[in-house]
C-alpha cells in the first residue's frame, strides 16, 4: 500500500504542480496585461495632457492677443477723442483770432445760402459787431443769443431754420476727418 500511496501522491502533486503551474503562468499573464493596459492609459494621459496643455497655452496667447487689441483700441480711442477736444479747443479760440468775423460773415452767407427769404440772424451777443453791417445789408433781423457759440442761426418766417456753427460743423466733418486724423497718428 506504501507503493500505491507513493503513486497516488506523487500523482497528486504532480497535478497540485500543473495546477500551480497554470495559475502561475495565468497570474503572470493577467500581470502582465494589467501592466499593458496601466502602461497605454499612462501614455495616453500623458498625450491628453499634452494637448491640454497646448491648448491651455493657445487660450492664453489668444487671450493675451485679445487683451492687446482692445488696451490698442482703447489707447487709439482715448488719443482720437484728446486730438477732438483739442480740435474743439482750438476751434473755441477761433472768437479771439483776427480773421474771425470774415468766418463769421462766410458763415452767415453759407446759411442765408440755404434758406428762402431769411428773416432773422441770431449770433452770440459777443459777435453782433462783426455781422451787423451784413444783415442791414441783407434786410434780416439781428438777434442774439448768448448760448449761440462760434456761428449762425438763420431762419424764415416759414419756420424753416438753418444753424451753421463751427463746432457743428466739426461735428458733422469728424467721421470723415478721424480717419485722416487716424492716419497721421499711425503711419
């Protein structure tokens, strides 16, 4: 019976060993897949965090472009609207200037120019000299108005009304003339 129990394990262990053996070399492949996989979702995140990263630094630049742009824009508008208040400033200098009454006479003939049968002439009480000769001349009546700044408001007795003021008249130039003005600033 020694020989058939000696059988008997030695076939038992055999089979315990095979057993084993097969697990072993199962663990080792399930280790070694897993060690596959974590490797691939490794370089897989590594590249995803690449692009990330990237596209982070892309945002950045973008936003810093963007942020660029618009202190430029923002420094061409506060210089745009400084040359106006300096155009505005020197053109309220204008009442001081020698030459000032033949712009007020030009200007007062550009409005009666525009109007049928004027009637009245309103200008700053501060400009009444300059003008008075020309509307006797022209048979208007003279008013003033000490709101009335740097020009004329000439109307009919059909209520039809004609202002013609330096600073309106920058105005209404100023959309053509901030493009040349944008132009000398930044050649």
């Amino acid at each position: 019976m020694s020989k058939l129990k000696n059988i008997l394990q030695e076939e038992v262990s055999t089979e315990i060993n095979q057993v084993l053996e097969e697990a072993k070399s199962r663990s080792e492949k399930i280790v070694s897949e897993a060690r596959s996989q974590a490797a691939s979702r490794l370089a897989a995140r590594r590249k995803q965090n690449e692009v990330d990263e990237r596209v982070a630094i892309q945002r950045a630049r973008s936003a810093g472009n963007l942020t660029i742009s618009i202190a430029r824009l923002q420094a061409r508008g506060a210089i745009i609207e400084q040359a106006r208040k300096g155009a505005m400033a020197a053109i309220g200098e204008a009442s001081s200037k020698p030459g000032y009454g033949d712009v007020l006479l030009a200007l007062a003939e550009e409005a009666a120019g525009e109007i049928d049968a004027p009637e009245e002439l309103v200008v700053n009480p501060d400009d009444k000299e300059k003008i008075e000769d020309w509307a006797a001349r022209k048979g208007i009546e003279l008013r003033t108005d000490p709101s009335l700044k740097l020009g004329v408001r000439i109307s009919n007795r059909h209520g039809k009304t004609v202002e013609n003021t330096l600073p309106e008249r920058l105005n209404r130039a100023w959309d053509t003339v901030v493009s040349d003005v944008a132009k000398l600033l930044w050649k």
